[in-house]
C-alpha cells in the first residue's frame, strides 16, 4: 500500500518533471521497507512463541532442580545413618560376645543361642561393612570424576579470561559461570560469536562425558528490565529467554542430547554478590552451566541398605 500512496503523490507532482527512473527506484525502495517490516514482524511473532513455550515449563523445571537438591540431602542423611548402624552394630557385637564370656559354665544351650545370635550379628556388621566400603567407594569415583571434569573444562576454556568466565567446584557439581560481557550485547539474548565459542568448547567436554547432568541458569540483577518494543516484559523473562538461546547453541552447534539439558530462568533471586554496587551488578548477570554426576549407583547402594 506505501507504493500506491506514493505513486499518487508522484503523479500529482508530475508538474516538476519527475522522470521513470526515479520513480521506479523510489517504488523499489518502498517494496523493500514493506518485505524488510513483513520479516521483521514474523521474528517478532517466533521470539514471543518461544517465549510462552518456555514460560510453560517454568514449574516443571523448578521441580527438578528442587528434586535433585531433594535426592542429595537424602544421600547424606542415608550415609549418616547407615554410619551409625553400623556403630551400633558393633557395639551390639561387644556385648554379645562379654556376655558369652561371662557366663563361663552355664548351660550349653544358652551358650549355643547366644553364639548363633553372635555369628548373625558377625554376619550383618559384615555385610553392613561391606556396603559403607562401597558407598565410599562410589562417593571417592563421583568426587574423583567431578574434580577431572572440571580440570577438563578448565583446559578447554584457557583461552578466556576470568572476568569472562569462571569454572568452580562444590556440593559435587562443577559450575561454568559465563559473564554476560562474553554472551550478550545489553538488553539481548543473542550470543555474541566469541560466547558460542566458549558454550562450544564445554560441549565438546560434555559429548565425551554422557553421564553428566546438564542444566543451564539464567541470571540478572536486580535492575528492572525496560524493552519499548516488547517482546521481554522483565528480568524472569531475558533469564529465560538467555537460558533457552544458550542451549539451542549446546544443541545446534555443540551436538549434545538434548535430553541431558535443562534450561531455567532465575532472574534476579539468585545473586553472587550485592546489587548495590556496579561490580556486583556485572558478576551476577551471568549464565551458569551446572554438571552434575549421575548418582543411580549410590542410591541403589542405600536402597538395598537395611533400615
């Protein structure tokens, strides 16, 4: 419709000599402003799509990270208590076994109940010993294989500097907490190209560890989120948004599963340092890839533990 407007309005100028030429190279460039406006509407619609999609699994993804955290609090709770079991056994064992000597000449069959009592409980701290041996067994492998994944992907990220990213250690996960400066322009959740770099070398670690939990998080401060055209509301909805574009580039170009990845939002609510500083401020707008080890092992160990 802008090039008929504009036609019109070139006729009724004809009076000032305006020549075919000019007139085909402005209708041309009114054909182009419409395509370009046309494109620009149909990313905009796919962006709040993809958004919505997102919004909707916000609860599901919540429940997961609160499961695990659920799943490793019952693992040391399981420990402790299969520690004190066994204490208590061998304490059980003790007795037994002073009382045998105390009785000296009583009769035999008390004697005889008493050494089968003392020979089960022989039996259960044994079999108790044995399963701590291979809970520590498996806790020592799943601390051994978190510090070496961790060294690897320290290694494969040397070429970043630490203001950039940072690769840490603790509560039995590996965190790679990329600055915002490396990702994103200010106000974006496209990925600069020196970001997929980085997101590419920790999916080529990844691809060679398949048994390793993947869950990307979105963060930001705690300034408001101002977008005039619209399409992100407010923080919760850039940290998801960041999230989602983080792992299509795991998945597109890094290659992993994408069912060993989970992406979540957090917005603001999961701070490293205050927001009332600017430095504060940069560290906690950041994207941090957890990895966590698989844990099936272990839980099957306590499982068939006693209670």
């Amino acid at each position: 419709m802008r090039w008929l407007v504009f036609l019109l309005f070139t006729v009724s100028l004809s009076s000032c000599l305006v020549t075919k030429k000019k007139f085909d190279a402005q209708k041309a460039l009114a054909d182009r402003c419409d395509s370009t406006l046309a494109d620009c509407s149909d990313k905009l619609k796919k962006a709040e799509a993809d958004l919505s999609l997102l919004k909707g699994s916000e609860s599901d993804l919540r429940s997961k990270l609160e499961k695990e955290n659920a799943e490793n609090e019952s693992l040391n709770a399981k420990y402790t208590k299969l520690n004190g079991d066994f204490e208590q056994s061998q304490k059980q064992y003790e007795d037994l076994k002073a009382r045998m000597e105390a009785l000296g000449k009583n009769s035999m069959s008390e004697k005889e109940s008493l050494s089968s009592a003392l020979k089960q409980k022989e039996k259960d701290l044994a079999e108790r010993e044995k399963r701590i041996h291979e809970l520590e067994s498996l806790i020592a492998k799943k601390d051994e294989a978190v510090s070496s994944l961790k060294k690897k992907i320290a290694d494969a990220l040397t070429g970043f500097n630490s203001n950039e990213l940072t690769v840490t250690q603790r509560d039995g996960k590996v965190y790679v907490s990329l600055s915002d400066k490396l990702l994103f322009k200010s106000g974006s959740f496209t990925v600069d190209e020196k970001g997929k770099q980085a997101i590419v070398k920790v999916a080529e670690v990844l691809n060679k560890q398949t048994e390793i939990g993947i869950v990307i998080e979105g963060h930001t401060d705690s300034k408001q989120y101002v977008n005039p055209k619209g399409e992100i509301k407010n923080n919760w909805d850039l940290s998801v948004m960041r999230a989602a574009m983080v792992t299509s580039i795991m998945i597109t170009d890094g290659k992993v599963e994408a069912s060993r990845i989970t992406p979540s939002g957090h917005a603001e609510f999961f701070p490293v340092e205050s927001n009332e500083t600017p430095e504060g401020r940069s560290k906690n707008r950041r994207i941090e890839i957890v990895l966590s080890p698989d844990l099936k092992e272990i839980f099957k160990i306590l499982d068939n533990t006693n209670p």
